[in-house]
C-alpha cells in the first residue's frame, strides 16, 4: 500500500529539474543582456501576417522536449510500477 518510492526516479527527476532551472536561468540571463535575437528573426511575423512560422518553431522545440523526456518518464514509471529501481 504505502511502499516509500525508488531512489531512481527521485534521481532522474532531481536531475531533470537541476538541468530544466540551469537552462531556463541561462536562456533569461542571455534575453536580459540582448533583447533581440536576430538568429529568431526570420521566424517573428512581419507586420500584418499570422504567427505560423513561429509556432511551428516553437511547437518543434516542444516536440523535441517530449521526445527527450520520454526516457525519463519510462524509467520512473517502470519503477513505480515495478517497486524496483531499473
């Protein structure tokens, strides 16, 4: 009923947020010194035109990010189920 978690999926998850708050610290330190990336401009709608590009840049992006996810969630889940570290 109340088994105490595996070691890994703490681990996994730990590791996942340390990466995801160095990252998102990273990203917002390189915005606040440089409002403007021209790498992105291309993808920024002109005056008058829908976002699609942009979306489709970031829905990649978030694609992506799922993809890299996958294995860290299998592995949690596998040991929650299993009540064993894989």
């Amino acid at each position: 009923p109340n088994k105490p978690l595996p070691i890994r999926p703490l681990l996994l998850g730990g590791a996942v947020v340390l990466w995801g708050s160095r990252l998102g610290m990273f990203l917002f330190q390189r915005i606040m010194d440089s409002p403007k990336d021209m790498r992105l401009q291309e993808f920024f709608p002109k005056e008058g035109e829908l976002p699609i590009r942009l979306a489709g840049f970031w829905s990649v992006q978030a694609m992506w990010g799922f993809i890299c996810m996958l294995p860290v969630s299998a592995a949690c889940n596998a040991a929650v189920q299993t009540g064993k570290p894989l």
